[in-house]
C-alpha cells in the first residue's frame, strides 16, 4: 500500500468518528439545553395596558405671563403724604384707600364753602316766601338760585381737590411693595406702589404663521415654568393678533390661564403647548417601545399553556406625549405591553408579571425592594 493511500484512508476514518460522535452528542445537547431552559425561572416584567385617550399635535412656544390688569398708582398732585393705608403683598378690594395727601386747606376751603351754601341757600328760602305774598322782585329770586347753584358748584370742585389727594385702588387686586412713606413729598407722576389683577392672566406668545389656519379663540393650550416647579396649567387662547409679523413670519397670540391661588407671577418666563387637532387615540407608555433601525416593536403580553408569555409585534406611533405614545395600528384597547424588563426578556418565553402599571401608583412603590428581569 502506497503512503498516500494509507494517508487517505486514515483521514476517512477520521472524519467517519468524528460524525458518530457528534450523532451521539447532538441528542444529549437538545435534552441538556431543553432541561436547562426548563430549570430556567421565568423574567420578572411589569407591563401596561393600551388605554384609549385624548392626543393631540403640539406646537411649542415661549411666552411671558401677564396680569389682566396691571397698573403703576402714581400720585395726581405735589403733596406731603399724609397716611398709608395698605401693606405690602396686600390683598386689595376696588375703591379701598391707599395713601391719603396733605389736604388740610381743601378740607378748610370745603366747610368755608358748605357754609357759604347753607346762607344763600337760607336766603333764597326767604325770597321764595316773600314771592307768595308777591313781595319781592322775580330777579332777586333767579340772583339767589345762581348764587346757590355757584357754591354747590364750589362744593364740587374742592372736594375734587380732595379726592386728587386721595389715592384708592381702581380695581382689585394685589399690590406690591410701596415706594413711599409717611411724611415724604411727592410730586405729580410719582410712583407709589404697583397693583395687579392676576386672578387671570394673560399669556403672550409668538408661533409661525404656518399654522395662522387652525388657529382659533378658544384652543387649548398647556404652559409651565422652571421658576414655578415645572407644574402645568390649562388655558384657551383669547386672542390672535391681525398681523404677521413680516420679519420674522410669526403671529403674536394671546392666551389666558385661570390664577385663582395666585401661583403664576405676572411677568414669569413660560414654556407653552399650543394643542391642536385633539382626537380620541390608543396610548401605552413610551417606555414600551422597542425601536428597530425605523420601526417600532413592542412585547405584549399572552397567556400559553396556562402560563404568561410575550410576543414581540410591530406597531405604527403617532404622536408622542409625555411619558406616553399615540398607537396608530398593532394593537387593540386593553392589550397589556411591557414596559419594564423587556431586555432580558425573548420573544415567546415565559415571564412573570409583577405588577400591571395603570398609572394608579407610583413605579418606586411597585418595584421596591425587587429587581426587574430577574426571578
């Protein structure tokens, strides 16, 4: 026998063994991986249910919160003041006294004047007793009535002066902090104090004119700021301005947001929500999502063989909210997703739900003291 047929003959043998023994090994390999997926604890998930909600598009803007009357009281002569009547921060009603001016020669002048009122008032009642009688001229009479009518016209004008030197609030409101004292003189113009009405505000904002079209009185908005903890408040738009503006083809709008606890600070900067084409839609949690390059996937909970397992299935989104998504196809109300566990959980396995997340409880509270993904 020649040494390459010995040598080929040899690696045929070799190669025949090494097939008998991979045959005998590959059964015992299925049942080993079979056991071990058997002795294998099922993933611990948390899952959600695809609940029908309201959605809508978002067009983002930043706006400046105002008071829906606002006001600089200011004094109307050049006078020493007199008495303060309001405390910073205050609570004001409309008409309430605020500052009271110098006005001792105008209360002076007023009793003159009253006085001077009540004599020709005295004499004309004795003209029109005489006129009975036929005993006085018809123009002593009309005299007297002008004489009457002029200090009462008197009367008028001093307590005019009076009430210059009298400063109330013209509407209610909320003062701020006072810029005068007792005893300092001020001049026509001064400032005294500021008063805003903000149990409503108004929020102006700018959006591109793009959407001039769908906007309208009435559209609901959604505004919040860092500087008030990031709480949201709900408003309508009031008002759209009739101009665009041709520098930067936005339009100005103006919005109002009920203030009634007095939380939101005229002046305050304002994230705003401007929500249009609001519609009925699906929603899950956006933590159920699973992106693939462009499509999305979600593992949604099924029941096999009288235990809870998860199929992986592709959904079409929408909009997105916060914390959730808009489903546009893929799945039904009521369906439950996974929304937490999902990395070490495979499409088809068995799991064990821990907790259904309907948004009742916080999620700290549901896994405290547990470990998502593991048994």
């Amino acid at each position: 026998m020649s040494h390459r047929t010995f040598t080929r003959q040899r690696g045929q043998r070799t190669r025949d063994g090494l097939l008998i023994l991979l045959a005998l090994l590959l059964p015992l390999s299925g049942a080993a991986i079979a056991q071990a997926e058997k002795s294998t604890p099922p993933q611990t998930v948390i899952v959600a249910p695809a609940v029908a909600g309201t959605v809508a598009d978002r067009v983002e803007a930043i706006g400046t919160a105002r008071a829906d009357e606002s006001v600089l009281i200011t004094a109307n002569v050049s006078e020493k003041i007199q008495s303060i009547h309001f405390e910073d921060g205050q609570q004001v009603a409309a008409g309430q006294v605020l500052v009271v001016l110098e006005q001792a020669e105008e209360q002076a002048n007023l009793a003159q004047a009253q006085a001077l009122l009540g004599e020709r008032e005295l004499a004309l009642k004795r003209l029109l007793k005489l006129e009975k009688n036929k005993l006085t001229a018809p123009d002593l009479i009309d005299s007297a009535r002008s004489e009457v009518a002029q200090a009462r016209a008197s009367i008028r004008a001093i307590q005019a002066r009076i009430d210059d030197r009298t400063v109330r609030a013209p509407f209610a409101g909320k003062v701020g902090l006072r810029h005068v004292s007792v005893g300092a003189l001020v001049e026509a113009a001064d400032p005294i104090v500021t008063l805003d009405d903000t149990r409503v505000i108004k929020l102006d904002f700018t959006v591109p004119a793009v959407f001039l079209a769908e906007l309208s009185t009435g559209m609901p908005i959604e505004a919040s700021a860092r500087a008030l903890g990031d709480q949201v408040y709900q408003g309508t738009v009031s008002s759209v301005d009739s101009r665009v503006d041709p520098v930067t083809r936005s339009v100005r709008v103006r919005a109002l947001l009920p203030n009634a606890d007095g939380q939101i600070v005229p002046g305050v900067l304002m994230r705003v929500d401007l929500l249009r084409n609001r519609r009925e839609a699906l929603v899950i949690p956006e933590a159920a999502l699973l992106p693939q390059g462009e499509r999305q996937f979600v593992l949604v909970r099924s029941e096999k063989d009288g235990k809870d397992t998860v199929a992986r299935r592709p959904v079409q989104i929408g909009a997105r909210l916060a914390g959730r998504v808009e489903v546009i196809d893929g799945l039904s109300v009521g369906e439950q997703v996974v929304t937490h566990g999902a990395i070490k959980v495979k499409p088809g396995s068995a799991v064990r739900v821990l907790a259904v997340d309907d948004g009742s409880t916080e999620l700290s509270e549901i896994i405290k003291g547990k470990t998502l993904g593991e048994p």
